[in-house]
C-alpha cells in the first residue's frame, strides 16, 4: 500500500513536472532556406511537408522571412515564394519580420538596417491582414541585437514605434550547418548519408534541448519557456516532424511565441552587451556575471558535419 502511494505521487509529481515543460518553435529565413534552388515544386514541397510535420504534432510556429528573397530583378513578387508563405498562413502558423535582405546589426549603418525592416514587412504584414491579422514579431538577423546599449536601445526604439516586439531564442544551435550538409547529401542522391545526417541532427538536438533546461535551471531556478531557432531548410522539413517527437518524448507542450513570453523570466534584464549572437539564457547569465564555468556542457556539432558544410561542391 504505502508502495502504491509513492508511486501515485511520483506519477503525480512526474505528469505536473512534464506539463509544466513548454516550447515555441520559430523558424527563420522564409519562405524557404533553398541552397539557391530556384524550382517551384521543390520549394513549394518542402514547405508543405514543414507545415504537414508542425501540424500533426499541433506546433503554432512563427516563421521569420525576408522578404528580399521574394522579387525578382524588377521588383515583382516571385509567384511561389508568395505561394509558400500563404501555405503559412493557411496552416495558421504566425509570421514576423527578419529584415528585407538579412543584413547584420554589427556591420550595418542603422538607417539602412531600419530601412531593411520597414522594407521587409510589406508582403508579411498584408498576407497576415488578409487573415485578420498584424504583424508583431521582429527577429534579428544572425541574433545580433547591438553591441552596445546605445545600439541596442535605438533599434529597440525604433522596434517600439513601428510596433514591433522582439522575439528572442533561447535554444540557440547549429541547425544550419546540419541543413547545408543535408542538402548536399540529398544534391548527391547519397540517401544513406542523408538519412545518418538526419539522425545525428534529432540526437543533437535533444542534447541541446537538455543543456538549455540545465542551463535555465541554474540561472532561474526552473526550465522557462523555451524558444527554439530552427531554419526553413530541407532538413527540418523532412525532420520536424521527429524533431517535435522528440519535445514531446520529453514532456513538451508547443505554444505560440505570445504564450512563450509571457513567462516572466523574459524580464530578466540584459546589462552585458557584445557582438555576439547567443541564447538569451546566455545574454542573462553573462549580466548576472557568470563565467567560463557555467556555460560548460554545450553540446558540439560533430566535426565531420561542419567539414561536410564547408566543402565546396
Ligand atoms: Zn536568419
């Protein structure tokens, strides 16, 4: 009896424990990180494969886009790349600004940086209102935020003015040296490669999901809302649906990025500045002072997937 009774409340205390686990998935780079593989039906497939893989496990994703990669050489909207962001929106998934041509904060002057994001909103913000929506999300390109308070406050004034709310990432990883390797693996029809690939990226990713609820409960106390970058490559379309599998194997539930900020630890103030692009769990510990030491742990890519992202083709 009293066997059962610890038992009753360890399941208790495990399913409390587990529901408590949240994640959003953003996902950057829209309408498609495509290797420069201008074919309709790729891009358009794989697109509706990511929306297929975030549907069944019910991911409210947002997706980032630069819109730059959308028009032509005169200036018209590529009919498919608007074609693969409505399959966002129809699969009611939420989108935000990423600036028009993924321009870096740290090299760029800040009237062409600005510029960029009022540029980059046109077609996001008209799709969105077609569907009774408004465009709220900003995501820096590269995660670079400023590199110094002065920096940082402007573009943050600016993001305030213009309505814009800044979407940080918590689960911060190498999801693209993985998606350029993978796409290679597939351009080579090396389907045994890609496959291993694939495998290795759901494996490393977990280690880096189990890093972050490590590293957030040394920080806060608790696992706080996560938010996961990932970008819209081939990858993650053939992979999101094991991807959200394996949240889900690990006691998540998925929430929108409006659900996700509501957790109070996104009020944790940012006093260190740098040029770095880093979790946000990161940019706290470095303004609570902690060293070296505590960012131990943090899962490597492997190195034969970083010499298989760099070779030349
Ligand atoms: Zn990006």
């Amino acid at each position: 009896m009293k066997f059962l009774k610890l038992f009753l409340l360890f399941f208790l205390f495990h399913n409390t424990f587990s529901q408590n686990k949240k994640v959003c998935f953003s996902i950057d780079d829209l309408p498609v990180v495509s290797y420069g593989n201008n074919d309709p039906d790729f891009n358009l497939q794989l697109t509706d494969k990511l929306m297929d893989g975030l549907k069944k496990y019910q991911v409210p994703a947002i997706g980032f886009v630069n819109e730059g990669k959308m028009y032509d050489s005169i200036g018209a909207v590529i009919s498919y790349q608007g074609e693969c962001l409505e399959k966002w929106i129809s699969a009611r998934m939420d989108l935000g600004n990423h600036t028009l041509r993924h321009k870096d904060y740290n090299t760029t002057e800040f009237k062409l940086y600005t510029d960029q994001i009022l540029e980059g909103e046109e077609i996001t913000k008209n799709l969105l209102y077609l569907f009774g929506k408004e465009i709220k999300y900003f995501r820096h390109p590269f995660l670079h935020v400023g590199a110094t308070k002065e920096r940082v406050d402007s573009l943050d004034l600016f993001l305030a003015m213009y309505g814009y709310t800044v979407a940080p990432v918590t689960i911060d990883n190498d999801d693209y040296l993985f998606a350029n390797s993978y796409q290679k693996a597939i351009n080579k029809a090396d389907k045994v490669l890609a496959v291993k690939i694939g495998e290795e990226y759901i494996r490393y990713m977990e280690a880096k999901l189990l890093y972050y609820e490590k590293q957030s409960r040394a920080l806060i106390s608790r696992n706080i809302s996560q938010i996961l970058l990932i970008h819209a490559s081939l990858l993650n379309a053939d992979y999101v649906e094991k991807l959200a599998e394996m949240y889900a194997k690990n006691g998540y539930q998925f929430i929108t990025m409006d659900e996700a900020l509501e957790d109070s630890a996104y009020q944790t103030p940012i006093t260190k500045f740098g040029k770095y692009g880093i979790s946000w769990i990161d940019r706290w510990a470095l303004s609570a002072g902690k060293k070296g030491e505590f960012f131990k742990g943090d899962p490597e890519t492997p190195q034969y997937i970083a010499d298989l992202s760099n070779q030349k083709d």
